[in-house]
C-alpha cells in the first residue's frame, strides 16, 4: 500500500507541472543513516542533494568518498532550501520536522525499519524504484542472497548455539532483526532460554552459565570506550569467551537491515570460517 500510494504522489507531480520523474531522475535527501545507505546504492550521485547528518561518522563506509554530498542539520530549514523532489525518512525521525516539511508541500517517504531479510528485500526494491533505478536494487538483492548462501554454507552442520550480545548485557532475541538474520544463516540464538523473544538484559551470572558455543558481538579487543561497552571486556566474559568464541559483526552492517546486509552476512562467514575448529 505504501508503494502505491507513493506511486500515485509521483503521478500527481507530473499532472501538476511538477518534476516529471519519469524523464528526469528525482533529486532527493535523506534524513539518517539507513536511507543515506540506500541513497549512496542505488540513485545517482547527481540526484542525492543531502545526507543525514551522522553520514560521515564511519557508517557508509562503502560508498567511498561522500565528502561530495553536503550534510544536513536535522531540521527542516536546510531541506526546504534544496527543494528535493522527495524525502527519505524513518517513522523514527523527528515527528515535528517531517510533519513541518509536509506542511511545506514536500513529498517524504517514511519507511519502516526491516524486521527479517524479506523486509530488508521489499524496502530495498522500493528505494530502487524511488530513484528511478530499480536495476539497482535488483542487482544489491541478488548480492545479498548470495552472500546468504555463503553464510549459510560456512554454518551448515555445525548446529551453532549462538547468544547476541551488546552494551550492559542487552542480548538480541530471536525476533529482533539480529536474531532473525541468524536463524536465516542457521545458526540458533540462546537467546529463547533466557525468556527473551527481541531482547533483554541478562546477567553476566546467567550469560556464564547458559553457556553458548559463541556469543556474537559488534566489535573486537578488550578496550571499552565507555561503561556499556566495558560489560563485554568484563574478566569473567574474556575467560569463558575468549577471541576464538567470539564471533564479531560490525554493528554499523547491520543496524539499518539494508543494502550492507550483505557485507555483514559476509563478516559474518569469514567469522564461522576463522572460529572453525
């Protein structure tokens, strides 16, 4: 539905005497970082008037260089200054700025955060036709489900026991977006016999003791930029899970549940592969 209702905004833009995207590709602007990731995929350089501002914070790192596209504030001002055909934003953006900018005739499209790998898919062919390039977006799936397949290969028969674990001992349920990417993999999160269905906090007492083949964590090493991180460099975890029980996927590839999907699905494999006895 909200495809289509798109859509139908896209057709009233020509019927106006507005951009015409048929036959000139829509200039756009993205609010956050999920839709500067998708952005920096699929349109053209030349379309992309501003990223969020958080883009050059080490999230895209796959884009290359953005230092080309400039960096917006979060409020509306600056958005209503480029006068984008449309907007990339998420529910989760400022409520009062994206209702500001409606109220000034823009068109946003608010997408939802994916919940599985069909979610991320749908979300990724949508953003593809947005911009005028759905080959794009056919061509980022087909390397996601590729990278799928390697992922699954590199855990096949092994019957991991994986528990998902990040800052103060929050740990991924089987329904959060995390949890679900390793079911999809075929890996099973403990996560279940600690009660947790998305997520929760668990003791480092119930953590040692539920005794997971691996936990999987955002990063490496045993420094702690902060008390939530310092949880997982804590002597009783580094004792039980050491590197080689480790297995690390850089939060940044899969917190938008978008077109670095499958690069975390690859971290993920070289991971299986490196802590293969």
């Amino acid at each position: 539905m909200r495809r289509f209702v798109f859509l139908v905004a896209i057709a009233a833009l020509g019927m106006s005497g507005g951009a015409v995207f048929a036959a000139s590709p829509p200039r756009m602007v993205s609010m956050n970082v999920c839709s500067d990731q998708l952005l920096l995929a699929l349109a053209d350089p030349e379309q992309i008037l501003g990223l969020s501002r958080f883009a050059r914070d080490g999230w895209q790192s796959q884009a290359g260089d953005i230092s080309r596209y400039p960096v917006l504030s979060g409020a509306a001002e600056d958005v209503l200054l480029l006068k984008p055909d449309l907007v990339i934003a998420s529910a989760f953006d400022k409520r009062s700025t994206r209702e500001l900018l409606k109220a000034k005739g823009l068109h946003l499209a608010e997408l939802a955060v994916p919940r599985n790998l069909d979610e991320a898919r749908a979300q990724i062919r949508e953003v593809g036709d947005m911009t005028g390039h759905p080959d794009r977006a056919v061509a980022e799936i087909a390397r996601l489900d590729a990278a799928l397949a390697r992922a699954r290969r590199a855990a096949a028969e092994r019957h991991y026991r994986v528990l998902p674990l990040s800052r103060r001992g929050w740990v991924a349920g089987s329904d959060s977006f995390l949890g679900s990417l390793l079911g999809e993999v075929g890996l099973r999160s403990a996560a279940g016999d600690l009660g947790f269905t998305f997520g929760g906090f668990a003791s480092l007492e119930a953590i040692v003791s539920l005794r997971p083949d691996f936990i999987v964590v955002s990063q490496a090493g045993d420094y702690a930029r902060d008390d939530g991180q310092a949880f997982l460099v804590h002597p009783a975890l580094e004792r039980f899970y050491p590197p080689e029980r480790r297995i690390v996927i850089p939060e940044r590839l899969t917190e938008c549940g978008g077109v670095m999907l499958a690069d975390a699905l690859d971290a993920l494999t070289a991971e299986l592969q490196r802590v293969r006895p």
